[in-house]
C-alpha cells in the first residue's frame, strides 16, 4: 500500500505481486479455524455468512455451521466482502507484529542496512511466503522491496550528513557503487552526489484501535494518514507523490514520532487538538475545503451544506462531498465530523462504523 518506487524497481515490484502465495487447502483452514489455531493468524480470516463478521483464526468464539464460512487472504478482502470485523477477537488490531513475526521485524529495526535474503528469513524460522503475504498485505510491497526502501531512506540521511559515497554505498547493502547509484537515481530522480536536494515521503504503519493505517511525512510536515483497507488508497498515494513530486519510502521521521503520540493521547480521550505540521496538496477547492474541515471543533459536526456554506459555494454539496473524500489526513483533518442534513452519518473512506467510533469517542470526552 505504500507506493512503488520508480522504473525497474516499480517493474520488480510489480513482478513480485504477481507471486502472492495461494492460501492453505479449504480442509486445512477449516481445521485451523474450529481448533482456534494460532499459527495461522496472520495467513487467512474467516468471514461468517450468518454474522455477516470475520474473524482471525484464532478467535475464541462460538464456532459457526461450516457451511456458513468463506476465507479470504486479506482482512482487506473481508471488509470488501462486506463482512465487519469481529469485536471479540479484533483482527484489525496487532496485526502488524504478529508474534511468528516479531523477531524479524527487530532485526530489521536493528540492522536497517542490512540486506535480507529469503536464507536468512529461514534463520528465523518463518517461512518467506509467509513473510511476503504479510508485507503486500500491509504495505503494498515484498518484504524485500520495504527493505530496499529502507536502505534509501538511510542512504539520503547519511549523505546529507556527510558520509562518503563509498562509505553509504557500501555500508547499506548495496553490492557494486554502480547499483547503488542506478537505485539512487530511479527512486530519488538525481544521482547520490546530489542528495541534499533529493526530497522523498517517508511512510509507516501506525496501529490504531481500529486497525492499521499508513502515515506519511515530509521535512514540512505531516502529508498523509489513511486507513490500510481504504479502496481509494492507491490511487491516493499516486495522486499525492505526484503532486508533491516525491517518491515513497519506507521509514521513521519526527514527524511520524510526533503524530504516533498524539494519536495514542487523542484515542485515550485525552487530545483534542493536533499539533502536527500539515502538508496538503490538491486543487484550490479541496484545500479551500480542508482549511475549513481543521475548523470544526472537536466533538460537534456540521453537514455538507453548512461546510459549502463556510467556504462561499452554497449549493456545492456535492463538490463539497468530493473534496471531503479526497482528504488523505484523516482525522487529523477531520471530515469525519461532516453528516448529512437530517444528522445521518453519510460516507466516510475508512467505513461508516469508523465514523460512528470517532465521532462517538469525541462525544465522550468533549470537554
């Protein structure tokens, strides 16, 4: 779900998608799913027909018929489905650190240079299919591409600190100075010897109490949060790469820092205010409207024709509409506060039981 690279790599991860591994046999699930298996959480979810939920494998609640169950590969196939997740065992929450997962992921926060092969994936005991389904699951791209990304991301940093090019070429995985500097070139758009003026969009996940979503952030600021399942999210992230003319990359910033506290303390109740930088880009009109959405107190809401009233275009609902569900800052710039006249929810990107959640914890603790 974050973006592709650029050229050959965005052709590499193109290709790589083209590999994702088939689920389990249906009699291998069905055993998995009746005996609560936790060593398949993580690799398909159940949706129950009767419930209309979906469940990880693992969940502890009262078994269905089995003719009334279906499995998908993603949670992201079950919301598409139509199913809700189940409220007893949350598969939308932790899925980013799975517990089969765990060890990789900090030998990678310990060693983000070091270049990982599906040999050294084995020396941690998980299977690289496995690991390869998770990470397209999650962000879009091969655990190999989001460590690739990574490298980048530390590549830039170090040279704009001063490291030489022998020493960055060499010391983030990269066999031969001639392939770091191709990758260099295709991702950033100028070669190694210019990093200072080569700008890119540093991403992450970021767990929240109803499931995962991607964050986003420049050296100006905060330019993205969305929900990971949002059927918009690709075109999104193509359309604001583009407009900020920067690509995507796997990583950490201090902006991403910032906002991982603040939204821990605004879902606690005890945030009301965002603090972050923001960055947003798109057509004179949405920025007129999302300016306008950053007014809209915490805990109240406002319907479409009163926020195309605020902006001067009175009648321009619809546009307004638009322009809302363009907004790729959500809740920070917070449309989910906008309802339709007669007080109904409305549409909202990341789900209307999102928007009834957000809008009900605000309520709660409006002060």
């Amino acid at each position: 779900m974050i973006a592709s690279m650029s050229g050959t790599q965005r052709h590499i991860e193109n290709q790589d998608s083209l590999f994702t591994p088939a689920l389990p046999s249906r009699a291998e699930m069905e055993r998995a799913f009746f005996a609560s298996d936790a060593g398949y959480d993580g690799i398909f979810v159940t949706g129950v027909r009767t419930t209309g939920i979906f469940c990880r494998p693992s969940c502890r609640a009262r078994k269905p018929l089995v003719e009334n169950i279906e499995f998908f590969g993603t949670v992201r196939e079950a919301l598409f489905a139509g199913y809700r997740p189940c409220l007893r065992c949350r598969p939308l929450v932790g899925d980013a650190t799975p517990g089969w997962l765990s060890p990789l992921l900090d030998a990678v926060d310990k060693e983000p240079n070091r270049r990982f092969r599906d040999s050294d994936l084995h020396a941690f005991d998980v299977d690289p299919a496995r690991v390869r389904r998770f990470f397209l699951d999650r962000y879009g791209m091969t655990f190999h591409a989001y460590c690739r990304g990574r490298r980048l991301a530390g590549a830039i940093r170090q040279l704009r600190e001063g490291e030489t090019l022998d020493e960055v070429a060499l010391g983030t995985g990269w066999e031969s100075h001639s392939g770091f500097r191709d990758a260099f070139t295709r991702t950033f758009g100028l070669p190694p010897g210019r990093a200072e003026n080569a700008a890119c969009v540093i991403t992450t996940a970021i767990e929240t109490p109803f499931g995962p979503m991607i964050a986003g952030a420049t050296d100006e600021g905060l330019c993205l949060l969305e929900f990971t399942d949002r059927r918009m999210l690709e075109a999104q992230l193509k359309r604001l790469s583009g407009l900020l003319k920067q690509p995507m990359v796997p990583g950490e910033h201090r902006f991403l820092a910032d906002l991982r506290k603040e939204l821990t303390r605004y879902f606690a109740g005890g945030l009301q205010d965002f603090t972050v930088p923001l960055v947003y880009r798109g057509t004179p009109f949405e920025e007129r409207v999302w300016r306008e959405l950053s007014r809209i107190p915490y805990g109240e809401t406002i319907s479409y024709a009163q926020l195309a009233e605020r902006i001067g275009a009175p009648n321009g609902q619809r546009a307004v509409g638009r322009a809302n569900g363009m907004n790729r800052i959500a809740i920070v710039i917070p449309c989910h506060r906008v309802v339709n006249a007669d007080g109904k929810l409305g549409g909202y990107g990341g789900g209307l039981w999102r928007k009834h959640w957000l809008l009900d914890l605000e309520r709660r603790h409006r002060t």
